[in-house]
C-alpha cells in the first residue's frame, strides 16, 4: 500500500518512496565505515575471536562482514527495531507495501514469538478464545500465558496421520456460540470471543479459504489471526487467490492478523519472522498498545543480521519478482511429482489423481482443491472450494498403509527410509508412520530433487536386495549393533508387523479424534507445575489423571494435549504401545515430549488431586507417584 500514513511509537511517518531493502542497505553502509565501537557484543567486530585459535576457526568460517554486521542497538544511524525508528522502520514498511498490509512488525525471534506478540497485544485473563486444535505449541503457550480460556475447533485427520482440515460448520458463529454455552469454565457466556487462530497452512499444506472464514466470522470475533508461518509466499502467486489471509475486501470490524516465517519459504535467516496487519473499516490497529507486547517479547539485543535478512526477503519479492521466484519453485515441485510418478518406485505423491492426466493445468487452484468423499485425502466430506493442497508441500507415502487404515502384507516404514536418507546426505522436514514430509522452498533446485530421487532408487534397490543394514547404514548400525546383520527388508518388516498387529494407525487417529475434557483452565494448570502441585505418574496408572504439561507425540508434533486436560484410555493406550515399541526397537523410538522416563519406568507430571476427589485406584498412584517421586 501506497502513500499510507503509519502511526508509529514516538513519531509520525508518511510512507515514502519506494527504497530497496532500505535496512540492509544502511547496515552495509555502516559497516564498511568500520567505525571503532566501545559497545556490545563484546567480540567488538570479531577482534575477540583473534584472541584464541578456536575464535580465529570462527571467524574465519562466518567471515569478517558478519561480525561487523553484529552491532548494538546504540548505533542511532541504524534506528531502533524496539520503538520502530530510521532504518529499521523504514524496512518495515517498505515490506508491509510489498506484502500488502497496513502495519508490518519484523521479529527476530521466530513465529513462536510473533504468535505471542499477537495473543498479548490482544487478550487478557479470562477472555475467550477461539483456537485450531492443530495450532503450534507456541499459540497453546500463549494460551496459558495469558490465563485465556480456549474453545477448540477440531481438525479431521486421516489415517496416514496427516491433519486435514476443520469442517466448515466448524467456522460457523452459531457452532461457536453452542461450544461457548457448553464449556464448563466460562461464566458470561454471551461475550464475544477476543482472538480466533487459524493454521494456514498445516505442516502437509492443507490451505483454508480465508477470504470466505474472513466474512464469516467477521464482527463475531474481535480479532482473526492467520499462523502463516508455512505461507509467506502465497501472496506472490494467484494460485493461492483467497488462500492467505493479507489482501483483498476489508473488513468491517474485525482486525486481521497475520504471522509468517521468511525463514521457511522465503530467504529469511532462521528465526526470519514478521506480523502483518490488516485494519478494519471500523477498528485501526493502536501501535502504541501493540508495541508494548513487542516489547515483552522482543530481545534489547536484536540480532542485525536476521533484521537485514527479513528486509531482503521482502525486497526480493518487489516489482513482480516475487511471482516469477513463487512460480519457479511450483514449477520444480511440478516436474519432481511429475518424475515420482513415472519412476516405478514404491513411493508416491500425496496430491489429487487429477494430476496423473496427460495435461493437467498445474498452475491452476482447481487441480490442488480439495473435493468432498476423494478417496486421495481421506478427509471425508470436506467442502467444496474450501481447502486446497500447497503443491510446495510434498508428503511421500510408502507402501503398506492404505487411507482407509489397514495394512498390506508388506510395509517399508517412513522412519527406517528417513534414517537412510540422512545417512546418504539427504535431510527430510518431517516423518510420519508411513510418509515423510519434503518442502520446496524458493532456494530448491533441480539438482537438489534429482538427488533426493536417486537416493529413493538407491533405497528401492538395498530394500530389495535385502541388503544388511552394517553395509548401507554404517553409521546407525555402530551405534545400534544389533541391527548390523539384519537385512533393510527384514528391518521393514519387522517394524511392520508391529504396527499391524496394534493397528497404530487408527490408534493414532482415535487418540487425536477422541473427546477431550478440561478438567481446569490451562493456565490454572501450569501454575500447578511452577508451584510442584503435581505428582509423577507413571502410565499404568494415568487415565482420569489431569496433565498439569503439554504431552506431544513426534510425529507429527502436534500437541495432543493441553494443561489442565483429562487423560484417558485412548491416550493411555497409545502411551503404551509407544513404552513398548520403544524397548522393542531402539534407535526408532516414538517420541513424546512431556512423556518422561525416569529410572526406566515412562511418566507424565499431573495435577495432584485432592484428598476429597480420590478416586478408587488414587492409592495406587500415590504409591506410585511417591516412588517416581518427582524433583
């Protein structure tokens, strides 16, 4: 947006000329200046590190610019990130007019703290609350932070364990109102929810239309947040029109939030993060008041070269270079689905079949779009133009899972393939029980994709083979020596037959599907884990316990439960088969965080019950916790 008056902390600024990354520029200035500083960072411009041979290794491997480039925020010619001044100021702006948005924040600690900036800027004790279930950890962490009392919208999910989307009655202000009116801790159950937030996309690229959630939901919730963390290239590409939550008609009451990742899409450094801004006809963002949870959340010592990395990333994509680079990465995650499926391998594509015409418009939205009852997806009765498929990511199913949750006779588990890969060079994003995550970013070549194919052919041909795992996967079979004689194909079978015979897949569908009750407010909870209110208890004994921590299997990391939270037998039951499949295959365990082993035995830290409300097998957990004992 052009020529739009900003109102920032502590000065009035017109949005000016268009400037090319206008804070990169300015730190390259300052740096070749090479001005003598007496301020932090104490390396003083990487002199320190000359200091010793392990610093002078340090330096000369980052080089000499990136240690000039780390500079305190006392140098005034820079401006000041914290308040939004000079330099930095104008880099923001410059990136809110090429993203489209009225206000942009760069944050240089991850989305994770952009979500919270977001949430604190807006939401207080008490308020309502309305969340994804299949949100990052860092939007369930500001729940319990700000002591708000969450209403969750459930995802489908399928039974390769791929999070599909919310229904679409999910959305509706009358669905929404009915779980507010049934939710045991909210008193005035005709407040207006403050904060409604959405994962666009998830991990596998499931997209929700936001311009159709936008009206929906429009006045009925003071403010829509977007986590775009996986999206910040949909605004560059009309393949992802009505997909992202930035741009198109303006709302009449509600403010639009929107916080992405540079770093996972775009060129951003890691921790490359933004929040953008979209007012409403009624409601201006206040910077000031917003400020003041950037504040709380933002480091005084910003790392200046993760800023400059945010204003090149943005900069990159100016003048209509952003949809030439958005489009030459869909272009390569066309010809490697294109390559997957003409390859005779055993894997495949998870995409729509329409793709496997002659001709298909790749470029088109229709060909990603997600149809009601398509076998493909697995998500039932989805509807129609709601969701669409990311082409950018990229889940690779292996054999032996079908949709529809049962086995075939043989399987080639996705960790054993993931484990080959990463010996052989090959690093992965995500794995799953039986497919593995891949992402196309705008830095992916051709070459990179061609090499990730020859070592899935080279796979293919040790599996068959039964090649012993000492020979192609040296590296896991020293530390793991047990395995060293075992053929790749008997190694898959075994894994296999395991997950067959407990049928995980739709265990792990039942445990995320299952009816969750809050038991206490999450952030009631969590006070009981930092005053020790809790006891340890051990799995056996777990079910009608109340987690007092977020429990997250991996994969896929989604939390599965929240603080405050009833355990039960679906849970419990998973949690067991994970003790087991652990002790039985080591070097592939499951792992969930917050599940905790202690003196080999597997725990989870729960809210201490009171003498008034013991159970009948209290005793035994009492006896239990106290032997675990918790410190």
């Amino acid at each position: 947006m052009k020529n739009v008056k900003k109102q920032i902390v502590g000065q009035d600024v017109q949005s000016s000329k268009k400037t090319e990354a206008p804070f990169f520029s300015a730190l390259v200035k300052y740096t070749e200046r090479r001005a003598d500083s007496f301020h932090c960072p104490g390396h003083s411009g990487g002199q320190a590190f000359l200091k010793a041979p392990v610093g002078a290794k340090f330096r000369e491997f980052f080089g000499e610019n990136l240690l000039r480039a780390d500079i305190c925020n006392a140098v005034e010619e820079m401006g000041q990130l914290l308040d939004h001044t000079g330099a930095a100021y104008e880099a923001e702006a410059n990136a809110a007019r090429i993203f489209g948005a009225d206000h942009l924040f760069f944050v240089t600690n991850g989305t994770s703290t952009s979500n919270k900036i977001v949430w604190h800027s807006q939401v207080g004790p008490n308020d309502i609350v309305v969340v994804d279930r299949n949100c990052h950890k860092s939007n369930l962490h500001a729940i319990m932070m700000t002591g708000a009392t969450p209403v969750f919208l459930m995802p489908t999910r399928n039974h390769h364990g791929i999070i599909g989307p919310i229904p679409a009655s999910e959305f509706a202000p009358e669905t929404i109102r009915a779980k507010i009116a049934m939710h045991p801790f909210i008193k005035n159950k005709r407040r207006k929810p403050r904060i409604f937030t959405l994962t666009q996309s998830t991990y596998d690229g499931v997209l929700y239309n936001t311009t159709r959630l936008k009206h929906l939901l429009d006045g009925h919730i003071d403010a829509l947040h977007f986590d775009e963390a996986w999206l910040p290239h949909a605004s560059f590409h009309p393949i992802y029109n009505d997909m992202h939550a930035i741009g198109g008609e303006r709302m009449r009451e509600s403010l639009v939030f929107s916080t992405q990742s540079t770093h996972k899409t775009l060129a951003g450094l890691s921790q490359a993060s933004q929040v953008l801004v979209m007012e409403s006809l009624r409601k201006k963002l206040n910077r000031v008041l917003f400020n003041e949870a950037y504040l709380m959340h933002t480091s005084t010592s910003p790392q200046y070269s993760i800023i400059a990395s945010c204003d090149v990333s943005a900069a990159m994509m100016d003048d209509g270079r952003g949809q030439v680079i958005v489009e030459d990465a869909l272009k390569e995650a066309f010809a490697f689905r294109g390559e997957l499926r003409e390859s005779g391998l055993p894997f495949s594509a998870w995409e729509p079949p329409r793709l496997q015409e002659t001709t298909p418009n790749e470029l088109s939205q229709h060909a990603w779009l997600l149809h009601p009852n398509e076998p493909w997806h697995g998500f039932g009765a989805v509807e129609p133009g709601f969701n669409m498929l990311d082409p950018l990511k990229v889940t690779i199913l292996n054999p032996g899972l079908e949709m529809d949750g049962s086995f075939s006779h043989e399987g080639i588990p996705a960790q054993i393939v993931t484990k080959y890969l990463c010996e052989n060079g090959v690093i992965v994003e995500k794995c799953g029980l039986y497919s593995f995550f891949i992402m196309f970013t705008i830095g992916i070549t051709r070459e990179r994709w061609q090499t990730l194919l020859q070592k899935l052919g080279q796979f293919s041909r040790d599996y068959k083979a039964n090649a012993k795992i000492a020979s192609v996967m040296p590296e896991f079979a020293l530390k793991h020596a047990q395995y060293a004689e075992t053929g790749l194909k008997d190694l898959c079978q075994a894994i296999h037959e395991t997950y067959k015979a407990h049928d995980v897949a739709r265990m792990t569908t039942e445990m995320y599907t299952s009816p969750l009750v809050p038991a206490m407010k999450p952030s009631d909870a969590f006070a009981k884990m930092a005053h020790e209110e809790i006891d340890r208890i051990a799995i056996d004994d777990l079910e009608g316990c109340t987690t007092a921590v977020m429990l997250t299997p991996y994969p896929p990391g989604i939390p599965l439960l929240v603080p405050g939270e009833v355990i039960n037998a679906s849970i419990v039951r998973y949690l067991k088969f994970a003790r087991a499949f652990n002790q039985h295959f080591p070097g592939f365990e499951t792992d969930v965080h917050g599940l905790v082993k202690e003196n080999g035995e597997y725990a989870v830290d729960c809210v201490r019950e009171k003498r008034s409300r013991r159970s009948p097998n209290m005793a035994a957990r009492t006896r239990r916790a106290r032997a675990l004992q918790y410190s």
